[in-house]
C-alpha cells in the first residue's frame, strides 16, 4: 500500500519525463501514443541564454555565481574566495571525477585516489558536497558519485558558509550545478576508449518542445576496469529534467536521476613499509589487490527525484525553492590490511608485514547501507532601495532529513602475499547484523542583506540560527541536539579597471552525531575566519584573478585516535593560515589558460601532545599550470593542444613523524575539430609517476592515480 502510494504521487513527474524522452527520440508517432499531441518543430538561436550563474559559459572563464550568497551575483562583487570551473575546462582537461574536475583549482588536494567517494580537502578541511544547492551526501559510503558529464559547472567557495548552507565545515563548500533544459535545441553523443579496457558512451539530448516547455536527457553507460586488479569502474546513469517556463518571471524545472555504479576496493590501506618506506622485496604495486574476486564490490544504487522552482512577482520580489528526494543504496565488502595488534607476538595496532616482510595479515567486512534524504530549501528574495542603499535582501528556511540504516558483518581471511597473490581462502561473513540507525533532523533560517552604496561600496551580513537532532535507534545517551548561530560579514570596493579587494568574516557549524567508542557523543565542530583578498576582472576581457591571506580556526576536529584505530578523538582546535593565488583567461580566442598557487599552514593550536603539529594530508604548497593552444592547419578543421603540470607539495602524517614526499604530476591533450565532430586524446599522470599521496599515524599510505590515456568522440547535432 506504501509502496503504491509514493508511486501515484511520483507518477505526474514520472510520465512528464518519459513523455520529454519520448518528443526528443521518438517522435511525433510515439509522443501520440503517450497521449500527447504534435508540437510544431520550434528552432532557437544559439546565444539566447543570457550570462547568468547556471547557464552555459563558453571558454575557461565565468563572471557570474550563486554559490557564495544563493542570489546571481557577479564574481566581483562577492567578499570571498570562490572559483568556477566551467564545462568548457571539464571537457578541455578530460576530468573524469569530480576530484579531478578541481585538479586545477588552487589548494585543492586529493588524498587518495578511490572509487567509494571524492577524497579531496582544502584550507584544512574537506568541503561540503552539493548539488544544485542542496546536501549530496551524509555519513560515509552511502551515495553514487557524481559524473562530471552531467554537470554544467562546478563552484568551489573556499572557507566556512554555514550562514547559508547550516551544517560544514572549513573547507567550505563545493557545488556541482547540474546540466538543465535550455532554450536551444541541441545534442551530443560521446564514445571513449582508455586505459584499463575503459568503454564508454554518453548522450546529451537538449530539446525545445514549445514556446513553454524545453527537456533534457543526460545518460551514461560505462564499462571498466581500474589500475587495481580485478576492480571495476562501471557506471549507468539516466538524468532527465524538464522545464515549463510560461512566461518570463516564472520557471519550473523537474529533475529525476537513477545511477548505479559497480566497482570495488581500489584501496588497500598499505603499510609504510613496501609504500613509504624500503622493503626487503620492494615497493608493493600499485595494481596490487588483496581483496578477494568475485567478492569484493562497492556496488552503489541510487534514485532521486526533485524540484528547481522560480517565480519573480515583481523587480523587487522574487521565490525560489529548490527540493529533492533521493534513496541509495550500497553494497560494500572488502578485505584490507589488519589493523588488529596482536599482544603476544608483539604487533602493533597497525598494518605491518608479518616476518617474512612479504604477505599481510587481513581483516573481512561487509556492510549493506541505506540512505534517504528529503532536502528543501526555500528563499525570498527582494530588492530594495534606502536613499543611496540599494538592499538585495534574502530570507531563507531550509530543512534536511536523513535517515541511515546499515547491516554489517565482519571476518578474517587468510594473509595474503602482496608480491604474488593468491586467491580464495577465506571465509566471507556467515551473517550480517542490523547496526542501530540513525535520523538527521536540521532546520535553519538564515537571513542575508547584500547592500550597495553607490557604484562603488559592497557590503554583505549575515546571520542564520541552527537546530539540528540527530537520533540513533536503541540508544538514548547517543542522541544530539545541537543548536547554534552562524555569521558572516564582508566588505568590498569596487575600483576602476576590474580591481575588487575586500575582507570578510565567516563561520561553521558541523553536528557530527555518533558516539566514541566509550559512548561518549562527539560535540559539533565550530569554525571561523577571517580572510582578505583582491579580484581581478576587467569588463569585456576573458580574464580573471584572484590573490587571498587568510587564519581559520576549528574546534572539536575529528581525528583518528593513535591508540585504538577504531575510535576517534576530538582535537581541542586547529589553526590554519594561507595564501591563494589563481588565474584563468583566453587570449585572442587562440590560447586557454589557467594557473593557481596555494600556501596552507595547518596546525593543531592546542589538545594535548598534538600542538603544533601538522594536519595529516596537508601539503604546505601545491600549484598548477594549464596552457591550451587553438590553432588550424586548414580553412575548416581546428586543432587543440594542451599541457599541465601539478605540484603537490609534501605532508606529514599528523604527528609530524611521517613525511610523504611532494611530486609534479604532468597531463596533456590533443583535440581535432571538424564542423559537428571532435576527436580527442588526454592523458593524466603523463610519465606513470607512481605517487604515494599521504601517509597516516595510524599506520597506512595510499596511492595516486597512475597515467590514464583516455580517446573520445564526439558528435553535435
């Protein structure tokens, strides 16, 4: 009867979608069978979208965001950092995961490369994942991952923004803007060939139906394997949308998205030895598998359906609202390197060879999680004026309610030799229990006032109130309610020639729910920062720069506890202080370029024996570079030719013990254009360089992402 009764009140969405589908493939004919009638053929001239903060941008450069404030605002006039990373720069780079969507972007890092989610941090923190302004993910392991391919742009505001989007952290927040129906017909289909027997096809379907209603269809179906033996990257994902647009003031967008990925265990939780440090048979390689075939998986399932909605009363008054409901699931099971110690022959609580220094003891688990999430985020939005004050007023409420239900079991297996595997003896877990579940209830309002005093002067407050519960099942001690303020402040001027300098002042709020494990609730995670910066954007170049120097500080840090790997400790506060630089731009329609530095101290400030030490996986310096050249050697035909380089600088593994050394990773690639057709070749990790991305006190280094040579076609019509 429950079941019946979401899919009558899906159904209305469910059918304006597969009827969208069917005008765009097949035809007239079909769409009558689905009780639609013929449309007349509408044509719209490419150009019609205007620059705004999710249209299409063309080239490396966008002028508009959302992020920062929720409200479309020009890049310059936002008191923060924050970088766009366009569709045009996704496709030119050949990213293919949202952490090497920002391989570019200054002080963003991965810390491992891995198929169970985007491992990547930044000012210290790792940032909040969105899509479309609303949560993508809660806890761990519960979510598809995004597809590069289905989105539009990906915004990176650096730093805490809880005033606007309530629970995160310090490393801000990354929104993903999904791809929409747009106001001209278009559409691609994409093959690609790579590395690791990679097969991929991608369809992009954009179709104006009438005056009123425009669909599309974004799907994917990939079949892969990894750099790591018998570990598969597969993928297929149906994204369709539909948008009723009746008049100029008013938008409807509906958007649907089923995904599965099937992959497996990419990491291995090697130990220092035969990774970091010399073993007596060497490095352990890098495609070395020591879970079990046919029994390893990550295998993830997900459904969304939602909502973008807008409606403009008048110049002054607008709404929006944006809401989604999504269910995952995901079945993970893995064998890893122990971290059990054993008292009686002296093994530490950490991953070590045995005493032949060539096969590693291993640990069995295997988890079954769900997720379900229902997110709504409502604004009002007004423009008002006060004698040489204009006011772009925003009041907001947004809830979310997650609900986390896990099944797990655990087991041991046979130690396996890194060098020469062998396979099967194990026993997998006989019976998996029901783990107690939890709910995520969090309400926010927040209220921000954009204020420009002439022409010149920029100044944003704001302010939201937190109430955010999190229950487990069967455990009453284990409950949070956690409520709390947020604010932020920014200043800026607007001068002549493009130059913005501001300063500004923001914080953080994170719940974090759960228990230690000596029952005691973790407290939230509270941040601040103070950060000053300079923007340049000169009107009518394809060009921008931005330089930042900022302190933030947390506390309540989550980190692992040296003494019993299965339990974390709450550090009493980081420090961190740095300096971005970062620039991207087209000259003369021949060269695309983009370049970034960043300088990250980050250290805990105080909590015992910690003070003063590095945070693990925290390199002080990292840059890139990224040069593009156009040029044709015919009348009709363009090629492409591009290069970058990637300096990642060293880390320690939290203790300032271990030091992981700091690499240069280079990528390139080589584009044809040929009216509807292009052809392209890109590689990543250009000279295979084997690179050990972070090394942890716990005991455990990962690797990076080994040279990927990826071939695509692509046909516009």
């Amino acid at each position: 009867m429950q079941a019946n009764s979401m899919l009558f009140q899906r159904r209305p969405l469910v059918l304006a979608l597969v009827q969208a589908g069917a005008l765009m493939l097949g035809g007239p004919a079909l769409a009558q069978s689905l009780g639609e009638r013929t449309l007349p053929a509408v044509t719209v001239e490419a150009g019609s979208e205007q620059d705004s903060a999710t249209a299409p941008v063309r080239g490396f450069v966008a002028r508009r965001a959302a992020s920062a404030t929720k409200t479309d605002t020009p890049l310059l006039e936002t008191p923060q950092a924050i970088s766009v990373v366009t569709r045009d720069r996704i496709e030119a780079q050949g990213a293919q995961t949202l952490s090497q969507v920002l391989n570019y972007t200054a002080g963003v890092v991965s810390s491992y490369f891995d198929s169970r989610g985007e491992s990547l941090s930044s000012r210290g923190g790792n940032p909040s994942q969105m899509l479309d302004g609303l949560q993508g993910n809660f806890g761990s392991y519960n979510a598809a991952r995004l597809d590069p391919f289905m989105l539009e742009r990906v915004e990176y505001l650096r730093g805490p923004a809880s005033v606007l989007y309530g629970q995160g952290g310090i490393g801000g927040v990354l929104n993903a803007v999904s791809k929409r129906p747009l106001r001209e017909n278009q559409r691609e289909l994409q093959l690609q060939l790579g590395s690791h027997q990679r097969k991929q096809v991608a369809l992009d379907l954009n179709q104006v139906l009438d005056a009123h209603w425009s669909a599309r269809v974004v799907a994917i179906g990939r079949d892969s394997g990894s750099q790591v033996a018998h570990v598969a990257d597969g993928r297929q994902l149906l994204a369709p949308a539909l948008t009723w647009a009746p008049d100029a003031d008013t938008a409807l967008t509906l958007q649907a998205r089923q995904q599965k990925d099937e992959s497996g265990s990419l990491i291995g939780f090697f130990p220092w030895q035969g990774t970091l440090l010399p073993s007596r048979h060497g490095q352990i390689p890098t495609h070395t598998f020591i879970g079990e075939p046919g029994w390893d998986a990550y295998i993830t399932r997900q459904r969304s359906l939602g909502y973008l909605f807008s409606h403009r009363f008048s110049d002054q008054l607008s709404l929006r609202q944006a809401l989604r409901k999504s269910s995952s699931e995901v079945d993970y099971r893995t064998a890893y390197t122990s971290f059990a110690s054993v008292p009686a022959s002296g093994r530490p609580a950490r991953p070590v060879f045995n005493a032949d220094q060539r096969t590693l003891n291993r640990d069995l688990r295997q988890q079954l999680n769900r997720l379900d999430t229902l997110l709504v985020d409502t604004q009002l939005e007004a423009a008002l004026a006060s004698g040489p004050l204009r006011h772009t007023l925003l009041l907001g409420v947004d809830s979310q309610r997650a609900r986390i239900r896990q099944r797990s079991g655990a087991g041991v297996a046979a130690p396996i030799d890194v060098y020469a595997p062998v396979y099967g003896n194990f026993t997998p877990p006989a019976a998996l229990q029901a783990r107690p579940g939890s709910e995520l209830r969090q309400l926010g309002l927040y209220a921000q006032d954009q204020i420009k005093y002439g022409s010149r002067w920029v100044t944003v407050l704001g302010l939201r109130r937190d109430s955010a519960q999190n229950d487990v099942e069967g455990d009453p001690a284990a409950r949070t309610d956690d409520r709390a303020s947020s604010a932020r402040a920014g200043l800026l001027y607007l001068a002549d020639g493009g130059w913005s300098p501001y300063a500004s002042y923001t914080e953080s709020f994170q719940p974090l729910g759960g228990v230690d494990v000596y029952n005691k609730a973790f407290l939230p995670q509270r941040g601040r920062q103070w950060e000053g910066g300079l923007k340049w954007q000169p009107a009518g170049a394809a060009f921008s720069a931005s330089a930042a120097l900022y302190e933030l500080r947390e506390r309540n840090r989550k980190t692992a506890d040296p003494a019993n790997p299965m339990n974390s400790l709450q550090l009493g506060e980081v420090r961190v202080r740095g300096v971005e630089l970062e620039g991207a731009g087209s000259v003369g329609g021949a060269w695309d370029w983009s370049a970034a530095y960043a300088y990250t101290d980050a250290r805990a400030a105080n909590g015992g024996g910690g003070r003063g030490k590095r945070l693990s996986g925290t390199p002080a310096h990292n840059a890139s570079a990224w040069l593009a050249h156009h040029f044709a050697l015919d009348g009709g035909s363009r090629f492409t030719a591009g290069a970058g380089v990637r300096l990642i600088g060293a880390s320690y593994d939290g203790t300032d013990t271990l030091r992981t050394p700091g690499t240069a990773l280079f990528d390139a690639m080589l584009a044809y254009d040929s009216g509807a057709w292009r052809f392209a070749l890109n590689a990543s990790n250009l000279t295979d360089r084997a690179q050990i991305t972070t090394c942890l006190a716990r005991g455990d280094c990962f690797y990076g992402q080994r040279r990927t040579l990826l071939a695509s076609a692509r046909y516009l019509w």
